[in-house]
C-alpha cells in the first residue's frame, strides 16, 4: 500500500473499532526472527500494518552494500504473512512521517531498542497509545546470515 491508502485503512478499521499495531523494518532477508516478532506484533491488536525501509533509506542506514532484496519484493513478503495486514515502503530514514499519519494504537519494536529510542513514541502516546518491546526471539541476524553467504568455504 502507498502511505495515502494505509491512511484510509486505518481509518477504516478505527471507525470499526479496531486496534491498529504498527512496525517497522528493513526485512531484508526474511527469517524466522523477523516472523515471529511480527507474530508477536499482531497479537497485540487487531490489524498490523509495517513498515518498510526503501532502499534508499536502507542504504543510508546500513551501507552502500544493502539491501541485498530489492523494496518492493520485500514488501511484498511482509505482506504475504498472514500476521500482517498491509506493508507500507517509506523512503525516510526513521518512519516518524508514516507513524505521524497513520497514528497507530500500539507501536512495536524490538527489546534490543531502548525505550527512549523508539521514533514516534511520542506520537503513540500522545493519543493514549502505548509502545511495547518485545523481546527478540532466537539468534537471528540478517548482517550474519549475509556474513555467511558471502564467507569463502
């Protein structure tokens, strides 16, 4: 979805009472990591929409060398989880803009940040919202899984 019909969509599931999670990521390469703190994320409403860094935020962030999986495939998998309801790409370093339109209930990150951390905390929590962290599940790690491709053998 673009940033505009995610709006709408929140919107739509608010006026039905629904509880609206977001979150975000890079996802770069998907692993069980990445599926089971979405699972997590979505437990803890309604409808999750995510968040996804373009690649070029992504490169700004992690380096000339990623993404390794172009934007739109990767929201596209997002998207295909049956935890997630929409996958939204934005092309700014942190996603305050998307989280400032779209105004979730609960906002989700990983226990890996720390609290004062969390871009758009203050938003969430401004209309009565809450941030959650939860905790990272496993000894995943896309930087590691590249580390390992890339490793002569």
């Amino acid at each position: 979805m673009t940033a505009d019909q995610a709006a709408a969509f929140v919107r739509d599931l608010r006026a039905r009472g629904r509880t609206i999670v977001f979150t975000n990521g890079v996802f770069d390469l998907l692993h069980p990591g990445h599926v089971r703190y979405l699972q997590q994320a979505r437990s803890l409403g309604d409808a999750l929409i995510v968040g996804v860094n373009s690649d070029r935020s992504v490169r700004s962030i992690k380096g000339p060398t990623r993404p390794i999986t172009p934007e739109g495939e990767r929201a596209e998998l997002i998207a295909g989880l049956a935890c997630v309801d929409a996958a939204v790409v934005f092309d700014e370093d942190t996603p305050w803009q998307l989280i400032a339109a779209l105004q979730p209930d609960v906002l989700v990150k990983g226990a890996d940040w720390a609290e004062d951390a969390i871009v758009g905390r203050e938003i969430v929590e401004a209309r009565g919202g809450r941030v959650v962290r939860v905790p990272i599940e496993g000894d995943y790690a896309t930087t590691r899984m590249i580390d390992r491709i890339r490793r002569p053998r």
